[in-house]
C-alpha cells in the first residue's frame, strides 16, 4: 500500500479484513510516523521508499497525492507488478500519456485504476437496467459534495471531482465523448473569486447521447449523487439506495451522508475483492490506464470549454492492448 | 367561451360546476354543432360569432385554436371585456406585442393569460418553498409528454410544450432570461427526419442562475413534469403528487398519466376560481400580456437556437402598465 | 352554518368563496361576537338561535360541537332541510340511533354527514385502482396527530380521532364490521394515568378482510393518515400527496403538516361541492344518517374492547331508506 | 459445510470466494453427487459423514433441512468446533432446549445462530436510529414471500418464515415476549383448506411495546420485508435499498425480488464475515443458542394461538452463559 492517507488506509484496511485472497504486507508513506501506525495496526512492514515497496510485493495499491501516481505507476509496470491506482491517473494528459505508453511497451496490462463506481452496486443496476427502457437519449448526473474538500477551483471540481461522471457515463453507455461544453452562472456564495460552482458539464458522445453533469462541490446540505438516463421507451434513475426513513419534527425522509465513503463504501470492497480476484488470475479489473487517459483528456477538454467554449474531445485511436 | 374543444369544453364545465361566482352564458366554435352540445348540457346559448359572443358576455375566456388568439383578444380588448386567453398568446412575437400594443392603448390590464401552472399546487408549495435553501443557482426542468399530439416538430415542442416552463421559470425566480441555447442529441426513434426529441434548453437568467429544460415530446412513458431548484444551502425537488403507490407483478411503484390533465387538472381549477374572482373585483390575476410577450419571444429565440447556437434573449423595456 | 368554530368559519368560507350554487346567508354561534365577525366577512346574516337560522335557510352546515349534532340535526330534518352535519353524528349511539328514527319517519333522506375522506383524493384513488389488485385481506391504517386537540381520553380518541378509519375502511370494502378488538400497549410519555395512546385497533369485516388502525394522537412529530390495502395479488398505499421534495441539512424529505386541514383541505372542498350539487338535485351526498349510527356503534364497541376485550358488532338491520 | 442445498451452496460459496480468512475444505451432503460438485467448484473434499466432516474442520457451517440442526449442532460442541447454524435451531422447543444443555455443559458459547438479518445494513441502520425518535411503542413488521416455497401451513409460516421477525425485534428492541395473540382473516386465494395466510402476529414485550407482523407468505406480487418502528418523538420505516427507479409503461417505480437471497445477500456476507472474525478471536457473533430457544419458544406460541387465543410467552430464566 503505497499511501495511507484517508482512502490508503481504508483500502489497507480492507485488504486485511473483509477480502478474500489478500494480505497487506509492506506499506508506505512520506509520513513514515503515520505508516507505522497503519503497519503496526495490520501486521505489516513499513518499507523505506515507494520503489522497495513495489520490489518487495507481490501487488500494489497506489493511494498517494494525485501528482505522483504516473511516476509511480510507472515504477510498478517497470517491476512488472499488478497494480491498483486510484483515480485519476494523473492530472495532465501528457503523465498519462506516458503511463498508457510504459504499459504499451510492456504488451500487457497491468494497471487496473479505481473508478469504483464501476463496482458500485447502484451503478451496476442502472447499467443492467438500460436495455429495459430502450436507447439512452440523454443521462442526467448530479455530483454533489457537502464542501470543496481542499479549497475550490473550477478545474479542480472538473479534473478530481467531476472525472467520476467523465468515467462512468462512457462505462455505462459503452459509448465515447465527441465533445464538452461547460456552462457556469453565479457562483454560490462560498466560491471563490474567478472560480465557478455549480457548474454544467454538457458532453456529446459518438452516438449521439447527451450526457449532462451538474458538478457541485459547495452544495452544503450534503454528499449526493444520482443518474437518471432518458432512454426511447423509459427512464431509470439512480438513487441512494438509502434503507431508513424517519418521520420527526414535521418532516418525513432520509439522511444524507456528509462524505463519499458513506455512499460508496460497499463500491470500494467490491473493487478491492475484484481486483484481488483478477490478480490471481493475471487479469486486471475495471478501469484500464486506456480509461484513465481519456478521462483525463476529457476533463482537460471541459477546463478549457470554461473559457473557451464547446471543445472536440480528440482521444488518439485504441491500441490494440485495450480493445 | 370561445372554442369548444377539449380544454374550452373542460373550462366551460368547471365554470359552470365548480366555479364561485361564474356562469356559462354563450359559447362559440367554428363547429356549430360542436358549440351547441355543449351549450344544451351546460345550459347555455350559441353565439353565431365570436364578435356576438364577446358583445353579449361580461367575460371572456378564449380557448380556440393558438392562431386565433391574438386577434380574438384584441377583440375582447376592443370591447373591454375581462379576458381569460389560453396560452400561448400568440406563435409570433408580432402578434403578441400587437395584444399588448392594444392594452398599452386601452390604459388598463383586461387580459389575463392562461399559464395555469402559476396556480398549481406543485408550483406553489414548490415557490413558496424557495427562501428555506437559499439563492437559486440551477433550475432543472423535465417536460415529457407520452407522445406528440399533433405531429412533432421541433419548434412546436418549444413554442407550444416548452413554453410553460418559459414562463414558470421567470415567475419561479421572479427573474427575466438573458440568453438561450437548445442543445440537441440523436433523436428518438418515432422523431421526423430533420427535427429533434428531446432537446436540452438551457437558458440564463439576468442574476446567473441557469435554467436548464429536458424538452421530451415523445417519451413514451408517460407525461411528466419535474422541477428541481438547486440553490445555495439546498434543493427543492417537484413531483407529481401522487397518493397511490402500487405493489404488483415485481414491483412497486405509483402510475403516472398519459395526459396533462391528470396533473394539471387542479391547476386549471384554481385559474379558473382566481380569474373569476379577479373579475368582481375588477383585476386580472396569473400571468399578463407582457408576460405571454415574453414567453413567445424566448421560446422564438430557443427555435433560433436550434441551427444558429447560443441567443441573446432581447426583450424591450417592461411597460409601466405591467409593473 | 350552525357553528363558526374553526370548520365551521373553513367552511363557510368554502362555500361563500370557491363554492358553485351556494350563498352563505345566515350564520349562527353561541357566541355572538364570533358569529358577527363571520357574517360581516361574507356578507351573512347573524340568526338569533340554531332554529330561526334554519327557518330561514334554504339548506344548513352544522358545525357545533359534537354533543349538539344530534339534536340540530333533528332540528333541521324536522324543518325539512337539506343538511350537511360534521362528524360524528352523535357520540352515544342513542342519539345517532334518535337521527336516524327521525329521517326514516320523514321518510326520505335529507342529512348528509361530513365524512369528509369519502372526498379525498387520495382515497378515491385508493378505492378506484383496489380491483387492479384482487381480494382485500388485510387494510392497515395510521391515523397519527401531532398532539390530542382537546386532552386525551382512550375513548375520545376512538369516537372523534379513529372513527374517520370506522366510516372509510367500510366504505373503501363495501363492507360491514363483525368484531372489534383494540390492543394496548405501554403509553407514550404525555399520555394522561390510565389512558392509552397508541392503540391498535382491528376490526373483522363480514367477509373477513383485517382492517387494522394504529390510532396515535401525540404522535409529536406531525399529522399523517396512510392506509394500505393487502389483497391477493398486490397491495395500495395511500400517502400524503405531497409535491415538494427538500434536500437540506444532511437529509433529503417532505414536510408533514402540523394539523388535519394541510391534508384534507381539497376533500373539504369536494365534500361542499358534492353536497350542494346534490342538494340542488333533491338529493344527500356521501356519508348518510345510518353511516353515522353504524360509526357510532362500532367506535364505542371499541371504547369497551379497551377494558373487557374483543366485541361483536351488532349493527341493526339497515332500514331500506339507507340501502 | 453440512448441507449443499441453496443456502449451503451460497454460504460455501462465499466463505470461498469472498469472506476473509477462511476456506471451505470440507463438505458433507446425504445427496454425495451435489456435495461432489461443489466440492469440486471450490477445491474443497467430500466429507462421507457429518460427523467426520466435523472432526476433519476447524469450524462448521450446518446449513442441512431444519429437522436436522438441533442434532448435528450437538455433534458439533460434542466435538467443540465453533459453528454457525442455519435458522431455525430446532423446530420444537426441546430439541432446541437439548441443544443449549448440550452448550451450558460445555460451559462456554461455541454456537452463532443464523440470524442474519442482524447483519442486513438497512436493520442495522434502523436500530442505530431509534434513540433519534425517542422510546419505541409500537413495531410494524410487514414479511411477505412472492409464494409459499415448500407447500403454505399456517404452522410453518410462523415457525420458518416470521421466525425472522420473532427474532429481529427482540434484537431491535433489546426487550423479551410477555405475549402473543395470532389474528386470521379469510385466507387468500391459493390458501389450502384450513390454513391461514395472510396472519397478523401481535406480541407485546416486557416493556409494553406492541409489535406487530403481517405473516403473508402467498403475497403473489414479490418478496418484501417492512419494519416500522413507531416511537414517543417519531418513525423509523425500513424500506428495500432499491437504488433504481424505473420509468417505464405509465408507471414509475422499481423491481422488487421473487425470493430472498436479492434482499439479503448483503447480510450473509457480513454474517459470515463477522463469524469467521469471531471464530479466530474464540468468540461467537450474532444470536446465540438462547436467541433460538426463545424464538422457537416464541414461535411455538403463535402457533397455539391460532387456535387457542391470547398466549402468555413463558421463556425460562436465562442462563449466566447467555447474560
């Protein structure tokens, strides 16, 4: 487990425990302090740097600051080692550009990357669903975070927020983006200067199907996120899968969690038995660094279209190796 | 009442049965036999023309084919009489500004225009409800219609389906448009070779707030309204107010109505009731001339928007009459 | 109108206001300054007594308190008039059975009673689609107010709360009640020494549907009515009918109200109309004497069930001005 | 695993495949062809008895035919393995009483019950919730299976089936049964002769806390389990976790299961992750060998009451092992 932030940490946590096949055998963090707290709590050794790590384990879990996950991606796939990255794959195009090339040059795939809501069993539904109700039309998707996490910008909002909805809309329409228009007004009261929140994220995909984002990082009341896809004969929506309804003070309903892992929880563990499942058969699961690639193209596209208008979304032609 | 189709024949009948304070004394169609059933079931006379019937009765509602609108109110105004006009008040923004031209001349508002939604429940519970989350940011609208009543085009489903959410969205953010873009996709199956269904408009308003309309003409489903406000410290989300929910054959769920009456129908009422009331007391109530100007000159504006982009939504400086 | 208590001034207002075919032209109240008020609103007349108001009126609301329905009401049948009386009709079954000696000795039915959910949209829905789902087995009700209006008794929460379940379950089945039984349990923490509150009540018809009503009335947290119909091949859940969804605050729901009329506004509305179109027509509308006697029977068979256990229901033969 | 059938199946399945820190390595079935395939699936061996499948193991799955669990649960703290026990633990008060002697000899708890809805999120989620809604008064408990799987007694619809809720509330409300009443109806269409279903089940606790469950087990529609907790501040309604809402046919709504495992499936997974967990801790999870003594007591109970009325519920004084 290379980082043990908050998402490295759970993920430790849950390769130790609750899946099936795994161990947690070395982990690392800049914070050596705080990886030896992780370590001592799962059993595991602390190794020294992110590279004996990867020389030392059989798999790895890259769960570091989003700036370094090309570069040590890349030290995976040279070590010739399974990989899970989290999303994304790397801010800029051109980091996983190279990425997508290590792979190319190894001839198979390695990489798997953690768009969990792949594994997300709301997401799974919908998308078993689509054939129910005819030919997707348009698809509705609302992202919404309680606050901005590590302060707002726009581009940040597209490229570490939104880049769920860039991921999961191609997944679920087996389809991919032609272009992106993004479509701001007032900005709610707690954005920045200059920056803009909520925004509208407009996608066209190849087919035809309008795939709109409602991106909203200070929404306040609460983590939600739903799709709704507008087929020919139907419509399906997805919710929150929420058990419990209390009736109090002069209002019926539901609570809504403050943070992701409350509404994706059960995404993560199925993401993690998936990809230990898949590496023991020397697959990979999920995501391809492919989908990483084009996702971060995507959302580079829609941080120009803030000031630039509609863009063509020019993703290169698929290699073989992710067809 | 002049025009006896459905919505005149269902206006007619509510007058006469469930209104306070109205009767039902004339009505004219251009189908005379048409006119006299309704007249012989309600008790009424039939006017040989629109210009007797409007000489004969103390109020007006025109409920004839949207072509005739316009000049049929010009009559009404002409004769000073109280007029109740369904929507739209005119196809052109040239015939409506004349509707208005005539009241600006006349010097007092005679003519209240039937966007019944202003009246709805829905509606109502939905704007009162807007202060408790704070400044509205988005407007998500959805307006399905089961299927296409009389042939689809894409200009008609803006200037004769779209333009209630035109309308109900400024009374909504008591708020005027700036701009209009119409965003189109492949279409749906059942959709003429040249037009669209659905389309995305989304317009913003003169404050920033976005308002964006799913305008889906042949969804098959089911008709629909939704509203869904995103503001600042939350969302307010309009359903349909259904009662029943249903548990059979797998699923459970509540119907949803082929057509619009189903859902507006106590929407129609209220306008009613408050149109007659305004009357004794000498005022119009709901939506003006102004506002049936400006609905018609945004929803040509969106027709525009179809093959030309994005549109300034240009209208001229409001009349004090209309203050 | 006989009574200018709250439902009394709500409806008299109704029929002055929104009511086709009615005129409020005497009002009559204990309290005279209450009853002036009233009048001077509408336009009406204060009579000096419950008689001379209903010699004077073409047809009568009563709206008194409950131990003077009885006797008004047979005022009114003495005097040969059309009447609408408020729930219940009697609250001891000598009197309801006194009602209903006098209309079968007039020998025609002039009294129609304010069982107002007869009206109510979501009921009427509710008894509309039970064919869509077979043979009713079980009916489970919850009849929850905010707080007991007037201090809490057991028996009062049966005659005046719960006897609205009494009149609507035989009117959703089309059936009569054989037994009653009521169950209770540990009292909530405002519940007066020696009353119950809540209580379950379950009634078995004639034809042996369940019809079971959780009767709560400090439930604190608002007013709610639900009503589920279990049949053979699927079940019916009446709700509230409410439109507006809120996300705010870390929960998404609805309002509920606080009181009875945020629910039952529109059935008011629908009563009144029904009963002055059946008035005009020389005949009674909804609920009739012999309802109002049955409701009586059964609620105080379950203000005994309380202390002695399961009751039968012995219910009259149904005269035949009641079939 | 003793016993290969579907819920065998599954459970091995999972404990394989899914569940952290175990592996299946033996199974025992009397049918030996079923045992051999699965076996095979998971590269497990065939066990010739249960009884040298329980010496070869280190921990027992016994998911065989009900009759048989109060047995080989025996076997097993004979043989002092840990060992989850499919539900019920015996049909009959004293097999299941033989089973805890067996345990209170061996002096310390080796045996989880599989209750498994003690492990299900949206019960787990309900009671977490009750102390925000104040003290429990009443539980309304809705089990209903799309048909009666092995033939429909009114018997084994309380022993088998509400067995679940027999055990659930006594967990959700941390109170005992003082008493049990059974209320039938007319039976619904596919009911043999003499049998009962659907059944309402009202039980009151030590506390006073009444709590009812609708029985239904040829509901026809689907599979469906409801709990509303109604208590002194508020409600709590468990509902289905359903993520999607479909839109299709004049209905919006979404599927509901045929059988079971499409509730559940969550549960038994934490249900066999929690007991392995405990088992390499020497503890035991969830309901124990009590739990199912009072439930089969319970459910005993109820099956009297059909016939008999009103039963007292006399569980025995809980022994120091089980406190």
């Amino acid at each position: 487990m290379i980082g043990t932030g908050n998402i490295g940490t759970a993920h430790a946590r849950s390769l130790a425990r609750e899946i099936s096949g795994a161990e947690v055998s070395w982990v690392f963090d800049a914070d050596s302090a705080r990886a030896s707290a992780l370590a001592d709590e799962l059993g595991a050794h602390v190794a020294p740097s992110a590279e004996q790590l990867i020389a030392s384990s059989d798999a790895v879990v890259i769960a570091s600051p989003d700036a370094m996950h090309a570069e040590q991606a890349i030290l995976c796939l040279d070590a010739q080692r399974p990989t899970l990255c989290e999303k994304p794959l790397a801010p800029t195009v051109g980091e996983a550009q190279r990425v997508v090339d290590a792979e190319l040059d190894l001839g198979r795939r390695l990489l798997s990357l953690g768009f969990m809501r792949r594994f997300d069993p709301g997401y799974v539904d919908l998308k078993a669903a689509i054939p129910s109700v005819g030919t997707p039309l348009i698809v509705h998707n609302v992202h919404r975070n309680t606050f901005a996490p590590y302060g707002l910008t726009s581009a940040g909002t597209l490229t570490n927020s939104a880049i769920h909805e860039l991921d999961i809309n191609r997944w679920l329409l087996d389809d991919e983006y032609a272009s992106v228009q993004v479509i701001v007004g007032r900005p709610g009261p707690d954005t920045p200067e200059g920056e803009f929140d909520p925004m509208l994220v407009i996608l066209t995909t190849e087919r035809g199907t309008l795939v709109e984002i409602e991106a909203f990082v200070n929404a306040q009341y609460g983590y939600e996120v739903r799709c709704e896809v507008v087929a020919s004969g139907g419509t399906l929506d997805m919710g929150d899968g929420s058990f419990i309804t209390r009736r109090a003070d002069r209002a019926v309903g539901h609570d809504v969690p403050e943070l992701w892992l409350g509404r994706f929880g059960e995404a993560y563990r199925r993401e993690l038995q998936a990809w230990v499942d898949a590496t023991h058969r020397g697959k990979t699961s999920g995501a391809t660094a492919w989908d990483g690639l084009v996702a971060t193209i995507t959302a580079n596209a829609a941080v120009r279209s803030i000031t630039e208008g509609p863009q063509a979304i020019d993703v290169p032609a698929r290699p073989a190796l992710y067809a």
